[in-house]
C-alpha cells in the first residue's frame, strides 16, 4: 500500500512538468501553422457603396482584425488593419472603384488567411442588391455571379487608326460599362480604356499603339470579368494611315476568340481557331498609291504572311511579306504608276510542314506618278 501511495505522489509531482512541457509545444505550432480562433458570425459585406463597403465578422477569441483585398484575387495588395485585438469586428474599405468586384481575405496575425470572399461595389446600371449580401459556406462571403444578360449586337471594329491611336467601336442590347484591357502580350493585358457611366454605343480610345504590332484586348463587364476578347494586327506603313483618318483607308480586321473576323462593320468569317491554317478574311486591298500598295487578310490561327505579285497571273514572281499573326497586312512597294497588278495571299503554319492556305488571284491598279494612297476604285 505504502508502495502504491509513493508511486501515485511520484506522478502527481511530475505531471505538472509534463503538463507544461505539451503547452510550450502546442503554443510553437500556434505561431507557425495559425489559432485556434474561429470565426462564430460572418463574413458579412454590408453597407455597399460606389466607393466603399464594410466587412463585419465575430471570433470566439480575441484575434486581429486585418483585411487584404483587390480587385485581383491572386494579388490582393491592399490592406486594411486595426491595431489591437477584439472578438468583433467592423473594416471599412474606402476609395473603391464602382461597379467592380473586389476579394477579400481575413488574416490572421501570421499571415495565414482565416477565411476569404468577395462582393461586388454599386454603381450605375450595376445589378446589386444590397439584401442578396449574405454569407456563404466555405469561406466565402456576398459572392456575385460573374456575368449578366447583356449581348453584343454590332462589332468590335477597330476605327480611325492613325499611327499611335484607334478607337474600338460595339454596341450593346442593353447599357453596359465601357471599359478594355489591351496590349502585346495575351498574358498581360497592362493597358486600359475605361470610360466611367455606362452606353449601349461603346468607344475605347486606345493609345501608345505601335504600327505593325499585333494587340489582344478584353471587353470587360462592370464587375471586371470577361465579355469577349480578340486580336488586331496594325499595319505597318504609317504614311498611309493618315489616309484612312480620312476615310479613304479601309479598317483594320479585328478577330475573336472564336475565330470569328470583323471587318468595316460586317463578320466576314466564323472558324474554327485551332487545326490546319484557313484564310477566314479577304484578302482586301486597303490602299493603293502611284508605287505602292496594301494588302490584308485574316487567318484562323498564327501563321505567315506573304503576298506574291505580279504584272501576270502566270508569273508571280515577286513577293511581299510581313510579321506572323492572324491578322496579316503586307506592304508592297517598288511598283510602277499605271500598272496593273495580279497577287494571290500565301500563309503557312511552319516551314515544309504543307500546312498552307492560298487565296484565289486578286488585281488592283496602281495610280498616276505622285498618287497618294487612297482606297482602290
């Protein structure tokens, strides 16, 4: 009995240590993965603005009350924080952009994130209903639906072109924001031309354009997603862009995603934009002058450009080229005034591969000595 009573004081003794011992583990696990802290109410967004909302969430335990949020959800760079710690909750976010779905993350004071969502701010014509703010399951909170109802009837088309500006022109069925991401490379779009308010007419000015260059845009909804996106390849002669401000220049092919060209206000093509490499638009002769001459066309995927030429369809034995793309616009000079001209549009998806689409023969004729570019009669 005796031995069993020294034995039962021997734990008692020790067990404080080995008490302490698992809380200094436990409380070294706590910083490095998280809390224990957890959200008992909310995220809830309320209070939605054109330009502000609050974030409201209680936690079971004091904790931090910091917010991450922008209107990327893979980069939330912006911050708000409250010093201290509390139970409840309340972050305003201000100088918000409206009409725009912004993300958001709850942090924990390590940086982990405790529990994230989205919402979408008003403004006009914005389908937002404060009531519909409510929280959902799995860390999400006041979740908006990504698209709406809203059709492009007309366009895009690309517009008065002069070198280093164009505007992109569609209308809508319904009033919808007027707003475009552009630019060189498809995987960053980092030029925009917003308009604030709304139309069912759209322009987008587009500026700092280099001629000969190949440009991938996005027409935006209101909460910043997606509504259609495509392509155009400027040409590459300035002198004769100036023409086309005058409306002697034909416009420039604008080409979807889905294959689909436009061009001076019409589609002239709808294709598959994958597989063996199609001529899906013109070729159009945009211009001719007293030497020189400018040939475009469209193709369903990236492919080269070639024009070769002649004064017979039987001996085209000259050539023109210009840069890869889908949307292909050749330059052709050193000819000679009053002539007429036979060429035919060659693209090819790689060297010797015999994946390649030739046009049917084409004609125009060049002007008077000293003719300036203007569109072919």
């Amino acid at each position: 009995m005796k031995k069993t009573i020294l034995t039962l004081a021997a734990l008692l003794a020790f067990a404080p240590w080995t008490l302490a011992q698992s809380n200094n583990t436990h409380a070294g696990m706590q910083h490095n993965t998280g809390d224990n802290v957890r959200i008992t109410s909310g995220p809830d967004v309320v209070n939605t603005t054109d330009n502000s909302a609050t974030i409201r969430w209680k936690t079971d335990d004091l904790a931090s009350t910091n917010v991450k949020y922008g209107t990327d959800p893979s980069n939330m760079s912006q911050t708000r924080k409250q010093s201290g710690g509390a139970r409840d909750h309340n972050v305003v976010l201000s100088d918000l952009q409206p009409s725009t779905t912004y993300y958001f993350a709850i942090m924990t004071n390590d940086g982990d994130v405790r529990q994230q969502g989205q919402f979408t701010t008003k403004g006009t014509a914005a389908n937002n209903n404060p009531s519909s703010n409510s929280t959902v399951a799995n860390n999400s909170a006041s979740v908006t639906t990504g698209g709406d109802n809203i059709q492009i009837t007309m366009g895009p088309e690309l517009r008065n072109f002069n070198g280093s500006t164009a505007t992109l022109y569609w209308q809508t069925d319904k009033v919808a924001a007027n707003d475009v991401r552009y630019g060189t490379d498809p995987n960053n779009l980092s030029q925009r031309a917003f308009e604030r308010g709304g139309s069912r007419e759209h322009t987008a000015e587009l500026s700092n354009l280099q001629p000969g260059q190949t440009y991938y845009f996005e027409i935006l909804r209101r909460n910043g997603s997606e509504r259609r996106n495509g392509s155009f390849t400027l040409p590459s002669n300035v002198s004769a862009n100036a023409a086309m401000t005058r409306g002697q220049y034909a416009s420039i092919p604008v080409q979807m995603s889905d294959g689909t060209v436009y061009n001076n206000g019409s589609q002239t093509g709808s294709v598959n934009s994958s597989g063996p490499v199609q001529i899906v638009g013109g070729p159009t002769v945009q211009s001719v002058s007293d030497t020189q001459a400018i040939v475009s066309w469209n193709t369903n995927v990236p492919s080269s450009s070639t024009v070769r030429f002649g004064q017979s369809w039987l001996a085209l034995n000259q050539q023109a080229q210009a840069p890869w793309g889908a949307q292909h616009t050749v330059t052709i000079s050193g000819l000679k005034p009053n002539t007429k001209y036979f060429f035919r549009v060659e693209s090819a998806q790689a060297e010797n591969t015999g994946q390649q689409a030739r046009s049917q023969f084409g004609t125009f004729q060049t002007g008077a000595p000293g003719q300036s570019a203007q569109a072919p009669r």
